[in-house]
C-alpha cells in the first residue's frame, strides 16, 4: 500500500559504513530503508528534502515522488 511521507531521518553508522532513513508514514506507521551506502544516503536525503510529496510502499519498500501513485498492478 503506497503511504504518503510525513517526515524522515537520515542516520549513518560510522562503525559498519551503512545508513538508514527512518521514514514516519501517514498513518503513523515507520517505514525504514537500510543498508544503504553514503552515495545513496545522500541522493535520498536530497530526495526528501526538494521534493513537495514523496509515497513509501508499506510493503516492497519503494519510494515515489508522483503527484499519487498508481495502483499497484500499475508500477512496475
């Protein structure tokens, strides 16, 4: 189910180099990205931060930054 992001953190683990974004969904659910690397730490902080609307799958993970995602079946 696509959830729209109300608020997020970036957290970077110096001891084993991974990030994490810990995402606050609409629903007052958490959503949670991990493993990440820097680069890619850093591509989704800037996602977060320019774009106006940003939706979490609650289930495979997946971000979006439509005006509201399609159905399911849609995205590929």
């Amino acid at each position: 189910m696509w959830l729209k992001v109300n608020d997020y953190a970036l957290y970077w683990d110096a001891t084993h180099h991974t990030g994490t974004v810990l995402l606050e969904l609409e629903n007052d659910s958490q959503g949670k990205i991990r493993h990440l690397s820097k680069t890619e730490l850093v591509a989704l902080g800037d996602l977060f931060r320019n774009e106006p609307l940003v939706w979490y799958h609650s289930v495979r993970g997946d971000l979006s930054t439509e005006k509201h995602p399609a159905d399911d079946e849609e995205i590929v």
